[in-house]
C-alpha cells in the first residue's frame, strides 16, 4: 500500500511522467515518428549520418550560444 502511494507521488512529480502522458494522449509522439524529417534522418548512412550529427550539433550550439549571450550568459569557459 505503501509502495503504491510513493509510486503516484513519484509520478505527480516527474516532468518525463507528464511528457509522455501528454505526448501519447496528444499523438504528438505518432506525429513525430511519422514525420519526413524522421524517416530522412534515419535513412542516412555512414559518413552522411556522421556530417548531419556534427553540423547539426555545431548550428545547435551556436544558437544557444547566441540566445544566452543576449542575456548575459555564456555556456564557453574562456568567456
């Protein structure tokens, strides 16, 4: 009985938990799977997996780069 309470109180309070409760009841995550993008991304093979993974992190890591610069951060440690 016990167990069962902490259970619930751990998923009250677990943001994954209320992601994936939202996201399967939406069909948002059926969206996503089914999307072209994904099914791009995931024919890539090889080198062109590699250059979309490195470049797309590289473009991901300027943005945020740029986003906390705007407000007086920075996420470089020889800032």
């Amino acid at each position: 009985m016990l167990i069962k309470i902490l259970k619930k109180i751990k998923d009250w309070v677990d943001p994954n938990y209320w992601a994936e409760k939202i996201g399967e009841e939406s069909g948002l995550y059926d969206k996503a799977r089914n999307s072209k993008s994904r099914k791009w991304v995931d024919s890539l093979e090889g080198w062109k997996w590699w250059t979309y993974q490195i470049v797309g992190g590289i473009i991901f890591v300027i943005i945020i780069e740029f986003l906390l610069n705007l407000v007086g951060m920075t996420m470089l440690p020889w800032r």
